[in-house]
C-alpha cells in the first residue's frame, strides 16, 4: 500500500528560544533565473534549503546551465553556457509558478523563450498578461500555443514606458530582468516595491545593469550591452520571519527570530502588538513575548509596504483562538481562504464572504487530520495545530517543504511536539 508524509503537531507547547531565518523563497528562485543574464559562474548566497530551489535548480540544467547547490554553505552557484537553450518544460513549471521568471531573461539574452504557462499554488488568479503586455512594448512577439507562451523577438528588444494596472511582483520582475539588456532606457511606472523586488536590483546592479528608482514604484533601466556575473547574498525571508513571529504569539511563547530584518514586517509585527504581544527589536533581528490570550487584529493585505498576503493564513490561525472577532480582507488572491474550510476541522470559526473572512476567536481548537492546499495554508495549519487539543495530523506536506527549510527540528528546538511520519496513502 502507498505511503504518503504528514506533520503531526501535538498542542499545547509553548514556544521558546531562538530561531534563524533563511534567505528569502520569493526572491532566491528570481535571482536564480537572473543569473542567466550573463555568461558565466554566479554565485548566489543565503539560499534556503526547500524544495522550490531543486525544482528551479533542475529547470536551469535543462536550460544548459551547470547548477550546484551546497546546502552546507547555504550557496548555489550557476555556471551559464554562452547559448542557453530556450524551452522551459511543462514537468518543471507545473510545479512551481516562479519558474515563469525565466522568460524576461530569455527572450532579452538569446531573443527567444518557450515557457510552459506555469502552476504552483492554487489560490486563484494570476494572470500574465502586464508579463506579456510590458514584452511587447519592447518589441517581443508573444503567442501562446499548446500550453507553451512562446516569445520570440528580432535581434535587441528596445526600451519603452510601461504602466502596470497593478504593482504586480511578477510582472515587474519579467520587465525588469528583460529591460537590462535593452537599446534605450526603461520605465515601469506603478513597480511593484517588494523587499525582493529591490533584492533583485541589488544582484542585477552587481552584474552591470544600470537602474534607478529601486525601492520605489518607478524603475528606470538604461539598457547595458552586456552583464557579467555576481557574487550576491539573498536578503532573509520576511515571510518565514512573519510566520515564527505568529507562532510565538499564538502559543503564548517567547522567540527572537534572528537574521531577519524586522523593517521589512512593520505591518504585520506592530499588529501582533495590538494583539497583546511585546516586539523588541535585537541586534540581527527580533523577539516577540506574548504572556496572555491574544487579541483578534483585523486585517487588510495589501501590496508592499501593506500587510502581506503571505501571511494572512498565519494571522487566521491566530484569531481562531484569539478574544473577540476579526474581519479578514483578501485584496490579492480570491481563493486564498480556500484554506479555512481545514481550520474548521481543527474547530475554527470563520465565515467567508467574497474576500471577507470573519472569524470569532475561540477558547480551544481540538486536533484533526487537515490538508494543506498551498505554502501559506500549510503554515496556518501548523500554528493552529500548536494550540489544539491533541493531535493535529497535516497531510500536503510537499507544500510546506516548497516554502519553508527544516521546519519539524526548527520547531522542536523551540520546544514544540511535532514529528514528520509516514503513513498509509489509503
């Protein structure tokens, strides 16, 4: 009989000691896709140990690149042949939406790129069309055939201004990374401002590419002829920092969260403030002490510097055992609260309405067996399961593994009962 893995948390623990974060998921798997830019060996530091990074790893190799991750060092370094080959894989992409941002290198690199439309998590619509729109402004042909987005265009793409409906991050990552190499100068107006956004620069910059504006919501690129290789560490993953902030606060506990930078999650950590908890920060990053029940904190995501969508599942979990009620609003992906109908399993009490989520805070969850639909989800189900009655068996562990690095030893060093087993896929 086939087997599949499941986390099992027992609740109860109080969460206590310290914990480091790793470089950032949403930004390693760019600056990976970057490095194809320029002919080469870069060296990428600072890179979390999740699946993700493999999957990226692989597509690389099948673009011809020569890919070895040291998870020891925490580095991955990309030799890139002079000719990459052009065709990103279905297998691949499938299973991770980033893989897309290698078709703004592509196509500005060898002028061609055939990027199977991509998956990853379902929690709703993502669609590409401010990808395909800024391309196109810039010369490139774009069709889509066969579930392929096939992008071809005649020798150099050339400069142009591009308005973004939306501060999309991955529509200005595809702009960006296509804009470097172009003949004149870029502008993306209304750019997305993600802490990754600006990482990204950072490594581009360190390559040869001439940007202004990073860190603001206009980009402008004055196009380079050529980009050499670099030598770039990844900024830490607020996400992952957000993530044991919460689990701090929901279990009462007491963490510092070490090699993150708390600017990044002024939002998110000034609301576990109002839910109760005290927030210092120490050198290399934060604490987070929570001594009573918390207190339910409405919440709004929005794009950076807003709240993040990101955490939202997190911050669910919170107020399901938090005093009073929270009004959770979803401005970014409709099926994010697809996750809610397991936090109901656990005992949670949360109605949903278009992209409103009410939940009433409860004194207890009680453990059951859930399933985790995307990344987020995974986590939300994790933190709920460290305050519920009993045992809480989470199945979709695949998920969590895309997201976050060691997270059975990181959570039992802070004290938590939780184990990674095997059991019968019946």
């Amino acid at each position: 009989m086939p087997s599949v893995e499941v986390l099992r948390v027992t609740g109860g623990k109080r969460l206590a000691g310290e914990v480091r974060v790793p470089g950032a998921k949403n930004s390693v798997l760019k600056l990976m896709a970057a490095a194809l830019l320029a002919p080469g060996r870069s060296r990428i530091r600072n890179v979390p140990d999740i699946l993700d990074v493999e999957i990226m790893g692989e597509l690389l190799r099948r673009l011809g690149c020569d890919v070895h991750h040291d998870t020891a060092s925490a580095s991955v370094l990309i030799d890139v042949p002079e000719q990459p080959d052009t065709r990103a894989d279905y297998d691949l992409v499938r299973r991770m939406r980033a893989s897309i941002c290698v078709l703004g290198p592509l196509v500005a690199r060898v002028g061609s790129a055939d990027v199977a439309l991509p998956g990853g998590d379902n929690i709703g619509s993502r669609g590409l069309d401010m990808h395909i729109d800024g391309l196109r402004r810039m010369g490139v042909e774009v069709s889509s055939e066969h579930g392929y987005l096939l992008a071809h265009s005649q020798g150099r793409l050339r400069g142009a201004q591009t308005w973004l409906d939306f501060p999309s991050v991955g529509a200005t990552e595809t702009i960006l990374m296509a804009s470097v190499l172009a003949q004149g100068m870029t502008v993306i107006d209304n750019a997305a401002r993600e802490p990754e956004i600006v990482d990204i620069c950072r490594m581009l910059t360190a390559m040869g590419a001439h940007i202004d504006g990073i860190g603001t919501s206009t980009l402008t690129v004055e196009g380079v002829e050529s980009l050499g290789p670099a030598d770039h560490a990844t900024v830490p993953d607020r996400i992952v920092s957000g993530t044991w902030a919460v689990a701090a606060a929901i279990t009462q506990g007491d963490v510092t969260v070490l090699d993150s930078q708390p600017e990044h999650l002024a939002i998110a950590l000034e609301k576990l403030v109002t839910a109760g908890a005290a927030v210092d920060e120490v050198e290399g990053g934060f604490r987070v002490r929570m001594e009573r029940r918390p207190a339910a904190v409405d919440i709004v995501t929005l794009p950076y510097p807003g709240f993040p969508t990101d955490l939202q599942p997190q911050f669910i979990a919170l107020n399901s055992i938090a005093e009073g009620a929270a009004l959770v609003t979803e401005n970014l992906f409709e099926a994010r609260f697809r996750f809610v109908q397991e936090l109901a399993r656990l005992g949670a009490d949360v109605r949903t309405d278009g992209h409103h989520a009410l939940v009433r805070g409860r004194s207890a969850l009680s453990g059951a067996p859930v399933e985790a639909t995307d990344i987020r989800a995974g986590a939300g189900l994790v933190l709920a399961g460290l305050v519920a009655e009993g045992t809480t068996t989470i199945y979709g562990v695949g998920h969590l593994d895309r997201g976050y690095a060691h997270v059975v030893p990181a959570l039992a060093g802070l004290g938590a009962s939780v184990s990674r087993d095997q059991v019968s896929d019946a």
